[in-house]
C-alpha cells in the first residue's frame, strides 16, 4: 500500500486523483483518470474538478424561474434508452423527488444533470447553468451524495471535509468556521478527528450530507441517501436533513425508491422505465387516485350493504374482508354510516390512497413488481453487459 503523507495542524498533504477527464467515446462516460500526486490543504486554493477558469465565464447564478429545467431529455446507450423524453423544474428551496424502481432511469438523470454523464438528447439546466456547455459553472454550483460511500475511510471526518474544500477552492481559512455547525448538525461533532473507518454506515452517511453542503451548493442531490440503512438510522438521517433544510435553504434533488421518504418531498416525479408517469405534490397524486375505502365487518353484510344503499345512495361490494365501500372523505362519511346502521358493526377500518396506489395508477404495477422488472432492465443495458463481461 502506496504511504500516506503525514497531516500537519496548518498543512495537510492528502493523495488525490488528478483532474485530467477522460471520456469514453461510445458511453460518452466522463471519467477521472487516478494519479499519485498529493495536494497541500493549506497551500493549493483552486478548484480542480470544476476545470479551469475562463474568459467570459459567468458568475453561478439561479434560474430567474427554476433551480433545474429539463426539457426533453434523453439518454440512450446504444440501442437501449434509460432517460426517454423526460421534462419537469424544480423550484428555488424545493424538496424534490424522483419514485421509482431500480432501472427507472432516476440514477441516470442525476448523472447528466451533475454532468457525469452527457445527454443523447434535449436539455437542462442547473442553478441557471447549461449542463452541456456549462459542466464546471454546474459543478461549482452543487453538491452530492451519491448511493455508494465516496469518503476516504482513512481520513478523518474533518480531513474528509478540508479534501472536499480544496476540490471547490474554498479558502482553508474559512473551512473550519463552516465546518463546525454541519458537523454539529449531522451530530458528528465529537468525532471529527477519528478515522471515518471507525465510522457507521449511518454517521458516514451524515457526513456525506454535511460535506455535500460544506462549499454552500445551490443544489443538493441526494441519490437514493439511506439505502442500505436500518429504518431506525435512515429517520434520524431525514431528521438531519430536515435541519439542514431549514437552516441552509438549499434546493434539494432527491431519488428514492421507499414511498415514506417520498411523501417528505414537496413534489414528486414518478418515473418508470424511463419516462415520468406522473408530477405532482404526495397529496395531489392520492387524491388523483380516488376516493377513499371503508371496510366494514358487520354481523350481518349483506343486510348492511342494502341498508347503506337504501339510506345513503352508496353501493359498496361484498368481500372476504367485509363490505367495502369507496367514499370521499371517508373520516366524516364514519359517523353519518353508525346513524343509518341496524346491523351490529364488529369492525370499521378506512384506508385513503397511499403513494403505493399511486404508483399502481400510473404504471399498472407496484414498485415491488416494477424493481424486478427494473433489474431485467438494467440486465439489458449494453453498458452493464460490457461490465459484467469485464468482469469475467
């Protein structure tokens, strides 16, 4: 194992790869080409990943309208298409979703728009930045968590941190007065100065939130941020990431596959097989599915049912859970059903439409059935082919 440059308390010397970009021209991939050179945190103030400045480059400055516009995008590999015409804004200060299954083509579109990957087709922008012509001005312009862990386990937290400054030229005067309060944020404090291998897979998540918000990006994309993580860890992780929206008023991206933190978002996209299916708030897209379901388990159904039809004008069905019955606003239509009833009533359980219902609507599956579909999907895509026999 190549050794480490010893960290001092004014300069930090850390390996890194070098800023070269290669792209491969049949994936139009846009690689970074590793190297065995080492940069001085305290010395080296430029940014290396945005590319070099210049002349008549524009200072980032939000859309007058929208944080991201997406016109038409497309993203085709080879014969296979993962981003088919897809379009939507997003607002300055937007919780924004994409819901999907795996292979939906979520992944994909945070790639082009984080200009990791180049488009086959249409246009976006990012904090008023063409992603196409203008890469470095959107790089500078965001932040970052990706699915995968990208931290060096064996930095420490705030290390990780002064690495990712340098990366965006952040003057390391100014890095450690920003750093506290995300660190103290994401609860991580106390551990700033250990190793992050000695971390959790959830406090390493928080501190790729915190280092994704360090150089203060207009945009946050948070791509699939608590996969992999206990339910117990990915509540405390949106509790954080509550925080940090409130008190940082960055646009956030999200992509997802779990309906609950869907429902955090102002708005959600819902995307399958490559196109959006549907675009809206989480109350707007249940309420787009219907009504409401009462379920009734009486000492006597079928008498219930034709007393409800009779007094109420409601035809509901007879099940193997009881009479069921759709109604708007099925919490008052509870205590107006106990006035026109004879029949004894054993049980009462309403259910409203849930994301789940939602995506059913849309795409005529649940997401459940729609992931193993997503696989056979991905199974299909020449790139990961060209992997998988690499690989081999």
């Amino acid at each position: 194992m190549r050794p480490r440059a010893a960290f001092t308390e004014n300069h930090e010397s850390v390996p890194i790869a070098s800023g070269a970009q290669a792209v491969d021209e049949s994936q139009e991939l846009i690689e970074v080409g590793a190297a065995d050179c080492f940069i001085d945190l305290g010395a080296l103030h430029i940014p290396i990943l945005t590319g070099p400045a210049r002349s008549g480059d524009r200072l980032p400055t939000m859309s007058a309208t929208s944080a991201i516009e997406v016109d038409g995008l497309v993203r085709r590999f080879g014969e296979f298409t993962a981003v088919d015409d897809v379009s939507f804004t997003v607002e300055p200060g937007e919780l924004f979703g994409f819901l999907g299954p795996n292979g939906a083509g979520k992944t994909t579109t945070i790639s082009i728009l984080c200009t990791l990957l180049r488009p086959s087709g249409g246009a976006a922008r990012v904090a008023g930045f063409d992603v196409a012509t203008e890469p470095g001005s959107v790089r500078s312009s965001i932040g970052l968590v990706f699915q995968e862990l990208t931290l060096d386990d064996y930095l420490t937290g705030m290390q990780n941190l002064r690495f990712h400054a340098v990366l965006y030229g952040y003057p390391s005067a100014e890095v450690a007065d920003r750093a506290a309060p995300l660190l103290e944020m994401v609860g991580l404090s106390d551990r700033a100065d250990q190793q992050v291998r000695f971390y959790s897979g959830g406090m390493k998540r928080r501190l790729e939130i915190a280092r994704g918000l360090l150089h203060s990006p207009r945009v946050l994309f948070l791509d699939e941020p608590t996969i992999g993580l206990d339910p117990q860890t990915r509540v405390h992780i949106w509790e954080y990431v509550d925080t940090l929206r409130q008190r940082e008023k960055t646009t956030m991206f999200l992509t997802t596959h779990y309906m609950d933190e869907a429902e955090r978002c102002d708005r959600i996209a819902i995307i399958d097989q490559g196109k959006i299916v549907a675009i809206d708030t989480p109350d707007a897209l249940k309420d787009s599915v219907g009504d409401d379901t009462v379920t009734l388990m009486t000492s006597d159904d079928a008498a219930a049912l034709e007393q409800i039809k009779t007094a109420l004008g409601i035809t509901g069905e007879l099940t193997e859970d009881g009479l069921r019955l759709r109604v708007p606003e099925g919490e008052s239509f509870v205590p107006r059903l106990f006035e026109h009833l004879t029949v004894e009533v054993q049980n009462v359980s309403m259910h409203r439409p849930s994301l789940d219902d939602v995506f059913i609507k849309y795409t005529g599956r649940d997401i459940r059935d729609a992931e193993a579909g997503g696989m056979d999907r991905l199974k299909s895509n020449p790139m990961v082919r060209g992997f998988r026999k690499a690989g081999n």
